[in-house]
C-alpha cells in the first residue's frame, strides 16, 4: 500500500499548464489553489519547468534571457486589484491546449494599458532595477531586436536606442518587476505551506540572447559572431547521426580566466528563486559534446572536457547552502557520476529508463516515473510489447491492476525525493505529454488543465481510479 505520509514526495507541473482564466497557467490564484491542493494532499515539493521567456518552438529551455520571466505568466487580475485595469474578461479559461501567441497578444494589450496609467514609479521598482542589472539590458536588447527586424544580433546595423523608445524601455523594465514580484509572492506562499519549489536551469543558452550578445567572449564564435561549434550529442545506440541541438557552445578556458563568473551568477540567480535548482544536462561539467557549426547532423560531435572540479570549487567557495539537483541521465562516463559524487549531489533515475535496473545501494537521487520529456506513465505502459509486460508483470508480482501496482512501487521505492508528474498522478494518457525530444512546435509544452475538478478524484495524492 501506498504510504500517503511520506515527508519526500512532490509533482511536477509547469505553471504554464495550471488552469488560468486567461489562456495560460499563471502567478493568479490557480498557483495558490495548487499550492494549497499540494499542502493538503501531503506532498512537499513543487516541480517547474524554466519561467523564463520562451524560445523557438515554444521551448522554455532556449531563450532570448535566462534572467527574465516570460510575461505571459503576469496575472492580470493582479493589475486590476492595484487599480491599474478596472475589468479583464477571460481568454480561453477551459482551452486544454495552450495558443501561446493569442495569450501573447491578449495579455500584451492589458500589460501596456495598464503600464499607460501609472502615475508614479511603484513602491520597491527603483530597487528592483538597482539589484537586477541584468533588466535593463534585457529591455534594451529587446527594443534593438525590434529595430533592427528581428535580425540576429550578429547582423545588426542599428546598436542604439533613443529617446523615442524610453516608454517601451520602461514597459519591459515594469513587465519584469511585477512579474519577479508576483512570483517571489507565490515562492513565499508555497515556503510557508512547507512546498519546496524545485526550479531547473538550462545548460546552453540561445544563440540570439541577452546572454550571448553581451557575454561573447565566453562563448565559441567566429570573427563574424557567429557559432563556430555548436551543442549536441554525437551518434549513440538511439541515434545513427546522434543530436544537433544548435545552441552556442562555452569557451571555458576563457571562462576559467574569469573564474566563471557568467554561468555561476546565472545559476546563482536562478537558485534564488527556488528551493532547489536542478541542473540540467550536468554531464556537460563534465564532458560536453562539441559538433562544427555548418555540420547539418552531429556525426562529427566529440566530446571535450568540461570546467569540472574547478568550476564547482568555485560555485561552493561563493556560495556552501546552494541547493542542486544534477541531471545525470542517459549514457554516461564514469567521470560524471564522480564529479556529481564528489559534491553530493542528488542525481535521478526514471523509471521508464531503470525499472529492470538493479537497485542501486545509494539511494541518493530523485526518483521520477517519467520527466517532462518522457511519455505519461500510462501512455508508456500502453506502448511496450507484450514481452516487456510480461518482464514487468514479473517484477511486481503479477498484479491485477498494473498501473497501481507500479505507481506503488515508485512511491515505496527509497529516494532522497520522489517526483510525480501531476499528468500520472491523474493516470492521463500521452495526449497530456509535455515534450517530445527531438519534435519543434505542438503539441510540445501546451499541455493545460482545464479546470481544478481534478482534485476531487485523487485522495491523499494517490488516484486509485
């Protein structure tokens, strides 16, 4: 039987996929009903997906900053409550699916009506800019992407904005500050209802970034500014002509000679924002893969040796209480799970990866039935043939009910911390899968709740429907 009073079980669910009345999951009172169904129902931990704008593809994990929060995620209610909108209608409230470009032209028109009746700078903004230098960067690279249409950086012609754009360059700088500040109100919230907010953070940045543009001497380009090797993974057992993820790659002997002082202060950043920061894609610290930029697959990728010891003998001298998470999946050097050892961090194991795996005796690591990129626990199950079934029918000793079985299992299963998509929680078929890796555009990442009725099938966080 399940144990419903574990101390170490939590959900993952981007925000994006609460059910928000305007099209979207948000910092609205959707994130509080969820806060408040997670204290409830015993579970300590809050699993996100990256709130930062959203790249290509609607992806959260390459954007055009690592420091900003996507504005969609403002809750326009919000605004109506501090006076600056009398009324928002909804937009889209029970869409299953989310239509990310309506709700950027939806909520866009409602921020800049409401930015256009401020009569003074808000309480707490002038110290918003001083301790975020980062935003006024951001709202300038913005206006240039504009004016320069949309070019990348490296092809601009145009590097200065003047005082015509000053009420779009506040705008954006305003978007930020109310955004940081709804979501460091949610944090608080979720804190005091003993909800630990697990935040991830992308390895790789975006070619056509904040991040980029004004860190380009810590990154691998050409005399043109553009790429010169790129980020993926070379052919492996899943792949003949392996990954080609595009992103800039880091020079980290160039970064090392700045003690690396870029990725550690975006980590830093991001981990203030959280409880506990997972790193994405950690075997990179380790080894990374490097692949020519003008290559059209990852045949030609090889692996080079990454900061390791020295990069994170730096982070932990700056800062001992940090709390991370390292993604070690997939197939991996020894050298990796030295270094995540080394610094005892927590790694992860999926079951739809490792359930025939032996039992390992460190039982320091997070546990998932799938993560954001797998398919739903029951749209796995529905996929294996009938001999993996079987093998699995086996190792939970022939039960009735196959799906109960192995989600006790997981539950009972010893971790450091147990993480339960919400879409498994609810036994949801792939028709609710976040991501596909290797797959552009929908449905990836558009996945929404439609409502909260939800709550009333699961008992103690454990649907035995």
């Amino acid at each position: 039987m399940v144990d419903n009073m574990k101390q170490n079980v939590g959900v993952l669910l981007p925000v994006s996929a609460l059910p928000g009345k305007h099209g979207i999951g948000d910092f609205s009172r959707c994130a509080y009903a969820f806060v408040d169904w997670l204290k409830i129902s015993n579970y300590h931990y809050w699993q996100i997906l990256p709130l930062n704008p959203l790249g290509p593809g609607d992806s959260p994990y390459v954007s055009v900053c690592s420091e900003a929060i996507d504005i969609r995620y403002i809750d326009l209610d919000y605004l109506v409550k501090i006076k600056l909108l009398d009324s928002v209608p909804t937009y889209k409230p029970n869409s299953q699916s989310i239509d990310y470009n309506g709700v950027q032209r939806f909520k866009e028109k409602y921020l800049k009506k409401a930015f256009s009746r401020l009569k003074n700078k808000p309480y707490g903004y002038q110290k918003f800019k001083n301790e975020n230098p980062w935003v006024e960067r951001y709202s300038r690279f913005l206006i240039l992407q504009k004016l320069n249409k949309f070019k990348p950086w490296n092809e601009w012609t145009i590097f200065e904005i003047n005082n015509k754009q000053n009420i779009e360059f506040n705008f954006h700088i305003w978007c930020q500050f109310i955004a940081a500040k709804l979501w460091k109100k949610i944090f608080n919230f979720a804190n005091k209802n003993n909800v630990q907010i697990i935040a991830d953070c992308p390895f790789y940045v975006g070619f056509d970034s904040v991040d980029c543009y004004f860190n380009k001497e810590v990154f691998e380009l050409d005399e043109n500014n553009y790429p010169s090797l790129v980020s993926g993974c070379p052919p492996d057992a899943f792949s003949d002509t392996g990954q080609l993820w595009g992103t800039p790659v880091y020079n980290f002997e160039k970064m090392k000679n700045n003690n690396y002082d870029f990725l550690i202060n975006r980590i830093y950043f991001l981990a203030n924002k959280c409880n506990i920061l997972r790193l994405d894609h950690f075997r990179a610290f380790d080894t990374y893969c490097v692949i020519p930029a003008s290559d059209k697959n990852a045949l030609r990728g090889q692996w080079l040796v990454g900061p390791r010891e020295h990069f994170f003998d730096r982070l932990f001298s700056l800062y001992p209480n940090i709390k991370l998470i390292a993604e070690d999946l997939g197939i991996l050097f020894e050298s990796v799970h030295e270094l995540r050892d080394a610094y005892h961090l927590p790694g992860m194991r999926v079951i739809q990866f490792n359930i025939f795996d032996t039992e390992p005796s460190n039982q320091h690591f997070v546990l998932y039935p799938g993560t954001h990129d797998n398919q739903t626990l029951f749209g796995w199950l529905k996929s294996l043939d009938e001999q993996t079934i079987n093998r699995l029918k086996e190792k939970l000793n022939f039960p009735n009910d196959l799906y109960s079985a192995l989600f006790d299992f997981i539950w009972n299963a010893n971790s450091f911390i147990t993480i339960f998509p919400l879409q498994d929680l609810l036994k949801l078929d792939n028709r609710a899968r976040i991501n596909t890796p290797g797959t552009v555009g929908k449905p990836n990442w558009c996945f929404k709740l439609r409502d909260m009725s939800w709550q009333k099938k699961i008992k103690c966080g454990y649907n035995k429907i």
